[in-house]
C-alpha cells in the first residue's frame, strides 16, 4: 500500500514550488541588510552543491526547518517503514507539509544509506573552491585614490568533511576597495559532530541559534516564505557562515547529551570587541521539547550611541545579561510553539504561536509578540518587521488548497511600534500582506501570481529638520510568472508592477519583465536572462534575483528606466573539477552616470564578471 501511495504521490505535482527567489525579493523589499540575504542565500546554495540524504538521520540535523519534532517524526517513519523512496514522500511524515518540502527539495536527495561502524576519517572529502571578479567601468573613488584597493573581489575556501562526524573549513575574502592582505575576511572552524555523547564541538567561528531567537541567536536571520509560519528553526550550535562578516562567534561551543532526554550546550567566544559567555539546557520527551537559555555580555569599551531623536532607548553600557524560556510541543495536528526573555533591568520579550495542519496541503497558523521598547539585547533576532525592542504585533499565514487544482499561501502581519525608531520619529504602525496563487496548467506548465502589500508610517521627507510630522505609506506589487520545464529546457518569464504613494509624496510606480532560460545536458548547465523594467522612483524600485555563483550572491536593486542581462555558465570537466562564469550588464535609457560619490562611473552602463573554480577531491 505504501508503494501504492508514493507511487500517485510521484505522480501529482507539490501543491507549492520553494519561491524562496520571490520570498528574497520581497525580504529586500524591507531594506533588510544585503549581508543578511547573502548569508541565507550561501547557506542553501552550500547544501545544494551537496545535498543532504534525507535517509540519513543524523546528516538532516543541518537542515533549514528541520525542527526537533520532524526530526523525531522523521526517525519514528523511517523506523516503522523503511527509509524513504521519494523527497515527496516527506508529505507523509507529520510536521512536513507541502511549503516545507518544496522548499527543501533542492537540499535533499534520496538514497539507500548504510551506517558504517567504523570511523575512517581519511576517507572524507576535501572542497576547495576559489574565485574572482570585479566590474569593467572603474569608479571614481579607484580613479582617484580615496578607495585602498583596486575593483576585484577575489574568494578561497577550503572545506573537509567526513560525513556529518568532521568538518574543517579555511575561508578568505577580499571585497572591491579593500587592499590586498589588508583588512580583508578571513574565517575558520573545526567541528565534530555525532561521536556518542558529545553532540557537536566547534572551535572557530561558530554562530548559536536556540529557541526563537529572543535570547540568542546569531548568524543569518531567517526570512519568512509567503503561506509558512514565523516559528524558528533553532539548530544550536552550528558553524558561522563561510563569508558571513557580521553576527558571529569566535571560540569555543559544544553539545552534549547529559541523560537521554536533557541536553546540554555551552559557549565562550571572544570576538569583534566582546566577551560573550553562556550555555542551554534542553529537555526533549516525546513530541515536546523545551530549554532554558542564558547569555552574559562583556563589551571592552561602553557603548554610547549619538543621541538622535529616534534612539533614546538604545542599550548604552558594557554589560548585559538575558535569560529565556521557549517550548515547542506537538499534538496530533497541533504545534504550539513559544518563548519568552528577560534581560538584565526585567524587561520582557515573548512570542508565541500555534500552527494547525489538516492535511499535507493545508495550514493555518497564528502567532503574537511583544517586545518591550527597553528590552536590551545584542544578540536577539526574533521574527518582526524590526528589531527585537519596542515592536508589537500579530501574525496569521494560511496554505490551502483550492478548487480546480487551484493552492492558495497567504501571510498577513499587523504591528505597532511603541517607541521612536529611524525614519519615524513617533509611534507607529504597519501592516503587510502577502498571497502567492498557482496552479498547474499541464503537466510540465506552472502558472503563479503573487500579491504584496506593505502600509507603513514614516516622517514626511525633505521639511524642516526641528519639526517632524509623518505620512502613512502604502507600496503594492503584484507578479505574475509562468514556468515551463521540457526536458533539458526550463524556461521562466514573469511580469511585475509596482505602486507606491504617501500622504505627502508623490505616486511612484514601475513596472518590469524578464525572461530567463535554462538548459543542461550533461556536465553543462547554461542560464541566460533578460529583463526590461521602467520605474519613476526609488520607492517603486524592484530587487530581481538571478542565478548565481557558490558565495558570490547579489540581488541587483533596479529603478529608472533600462535593462539588465547575465548569464552563468556551469561546466563540469570531470566528476571533481567544475569551472563556472558569470557575466551581467546593466544599462540605463535615462542617465548618463549610475552611482554617486566615489562609487560613480561614467556611462549608461556596468558590467559585472566573475570566474570560480571547484575541486572535490
């Protein structure tokens, strides 16, 4: 019977394709820092170059939305059936609904997986992968000394793995302006994982995210897909980001496993001007798991901001300390998640959401934060519009499947700001939706139409700089795309437009259309897009995603009038050398110049390059 059901499984389409490129286009849209979105991006980027066997219990720790509960239900299916057939089969495991697999599909891969008892550390694998790039036109700040270093970025990494047991890694970055072997990236870790009772030991770089991020979290913040809960994914100890330059640990943090159900971890790092100290003690039974979390931080020197109208409750001082309390726990259908923080002056932070699943395809989740406009921490990153301090709101996501084939996701946010912040020198308050529409047309056909809506309160730019008055703002965009898979051909054209307008401003609004192609065959995989856009305003603006190298990610930001053009190339010389290239141009109809100040180049035009080499060895 079970053959039966994945058989048909096999047979039907998901109900809803990752859209992780438009999640990231609308995570832009919020002026979310480039860093963090370069982070996510590298993270999954890494995973797909080697994806993960999901029948390898222990290897799918690592795993974006791999929480302690699909985990477990993950064990407990392959335990009662045998190990899985299919990546769709996942629908069948409780926890996994149908954005979840979708959006790990690219990460996975299913195989037959035998434990070895013995260690043999020297039959791991050794990745190097190395780089360079840099633009064609020069900016002004090259052609007249005020930038150290010349337009090239250039990238090392060296990567050993042994299974999920070893992990040594060596990075080295250098970015455009930055002299060589002067302030350039450089970054390293050795981690241990799985042997008996110690869980995982980093020594290195290493990032912590525990419970829901109110207490500590570091490394990249995870964005929301449009139709999936805001519940995070904590994956404890883990190693920092290859290239990631910011939120991170450097030190020493481990896991270990006290009893059978109590875990303990525990970190000290050093790093960037700081002392950071603490550790967690986890209880996981059944389909609950709870943990107790505190941190202490030591700056060497106080931290005083500049007093400005929007941040008279920032943290000023060396000192702090934060403590917190989260659970998540199953029943049936139901997931209740939560967590709540306290740091050292008292002040509260909580979240807490519940999620209902009647079936693989539908969803329906809502969840609540309050996060006091004192509550001082530096290493929180709990979901909201801002950051964890002065914030309030509510949100309700829903995935459904419709009529005639039809699948609905949806998100809606509503928050309030109870303290000042940048850009709104008031209380304030927002709102945003987001529906993604879709439906299989043929067999090989995917049609979607997406839908965002963002109302968000601001000061009345350009008036007098004692007084400060606010608009109420709305920006609106709706998109629509069509993807075709024919063999070796893939072929994606979406269509945008975009609206905005405030109390006070004028109407801006663009509009913007692309067409990108995809062909592999064999060890080649050749992408070429196009797109065409004519935005009157910065507020209208589009970030557009395209296919990219292992950590050389970026999402061109398009407004004005023109048109852009890339296009990658994979090439797989052999099973352990691959060569990859990349070419862009943007061009402009409406001006003569792009950039300003030292970062001007003549011209309607700048071209991008970039060369990678990968051997697996």
């Amino acid at each position: 019977m079970r053959r039966w059901i994945i058989m048909l499984l096999l047979l039907l389409p998901t109900a809803i394709a990752a859209q992780v490129d438009d999640a990231l286009e609308e995570w832009m849209q919020e002026e979310v820092g480039e860093e963090q979105a370069a982070a996510v991006v590298d993270e999954m980027m890494q995973l797909a170059a080697e994806p993960v066997n999901i029948n390898d219990t222990a290897a799918v720790r690592q795993l974006p939305l791999m929480t302690a509960f699909r985990y477990r239900a993950l064990c407990n299916y392959i335990l009662l059936y045998g190990q899985l057939l299919s990546v769709k089969e996942l629908l069948l495991v409780p926890g996994f609904d149908s954005v979840t697999v979708g959006f790990l599909t690219p990460m996975v891969k299913v195989e037959p997986y035998v434990e070895t008892g013995r260690m043999r550390w020297w039959q791991g694998h050794h990745t190097v992968i190395t780089g360079i790039g840099g633009t064609v036109e020069q900016a002004e700040g090259y052609r007249d000394g005020r930038y150290d270093g010349d337009n090239l970025h250039a990238l090392f990494s060296y990567n050993y793995k042994y299974r999920e047991h070893i992990s040594l890694r060596f990075t080295a970055d250098k970015d455009p302006a930055e002299a060589w072997g002067k302030h350039n990236f450089y970054g390293y870790h050795l981690m241990l994982s799985d042997m008996g009772r110690l869980e995982k030991l980093i020594v290195g770089r290493y990032g912590l995210q525990f419970g829901q991020g109110l207490t500590v979290w570091s490394g990249f913040k995870p964005f929301n897909v449009t139709g999936a809960t805001p519940e995070r994914y904590g994956a404890g100890v883990r190693p920092a980001g290859a290239f990631y330059e910011e939120s991170y640990q450097e030190g020493v943090a481990a896991t270990v496993r006290l009893w059978r159900e109590v875990h303990l971890s525990a970190f000290a790092s050093r790093a960037k001007g700081e002392t950071l100290g603490g550790g967690r003690v986890e209880w996981r039974r059944g389909t609950i798991v709870a943990g107790v979390t505190a941190a202490y931080t030591l700056l060497d020197d106080t931290l005083g901001t500049r007093d400005y109208v929007y941040n008279q409750t920032r943290f000023r001082g060396r000192r702090l300390f934060n403590a917190g309390v989260d659970a998540t726990w199953q029943w049936q259908r139901l997931t209740l998640y939560g967590e709540a923080a306290l740091d050292g002056c008292v002040h509260p932070a909580a979240i807490a959401g519940a999620t209902f699943t009647p079936s693989s395809a539908n969803r329906f989740g809502v969840s609540w934060r309050y996060y006091h406009p004192e509550y001082h921490n530096l290493h929180a990153q709990g979901y909201g519009v801002g950051n964890t301090q002065g914030e309030q709101g509510v949100s309700i996501d829903a995935c459904m499947q419709l009529p005639l084939g039809f699948t609905m996701q949806t998100s809606f946010d509503l928050h309030r700001f109870s303290s000042l912040r940048y850009g709104s020198y008031r209380p304030s308050t927002g709102a945003w939706l987001r529906m993604v529409v879709g439906r299989r047309v043929w067999r090989n056909v995917d049609v979607a139409v997406r839908y965002y809506d963002r109302l968000k309160e601001r000061n009345i730019p350009n008036i007098d700089s004692t007084l400060y008055l606010g608009e109420e703002t709305v920006r609106r965009q709706v998109q629509g795309e069509v993807k075709a898979t024919f063999g070796r051909w893939c072929l994606v054209s979406r269509a945008m437009y975009a609206h905005f307008a405030g109390e006070s401003t004028s109407i801006q609004s663009g509009w913007l259309v692309a067409q990108t192609v995809r062909y592999a065959h064999g060890g080649l995989q050749l992408t070429m897009g196009a797109a065409w856009f004519d935005v009157n305003g910065y507020y209208a603006r589009f970030y557009l995603s395209e296919s990219n190298l292992q950590y050389a990610w970026n999402m061109p930001m398009l407004y004005g009038r023109g048109g852009r053009v890339h296009v990658v190339l994979r090439y797989n010389i052999s099973d352990r050398l691959m060569l990859a290239g990349k070419y862009a141009v943007t061009y402009y109809t409406d001006r003569e110049s792009i950039g300003s100040g030292a970062a001007l180049t003549e011209g309607p035009a700048r071209q991008t390059w970039l060369v990678q080499l990968r051997l697996k060895l």
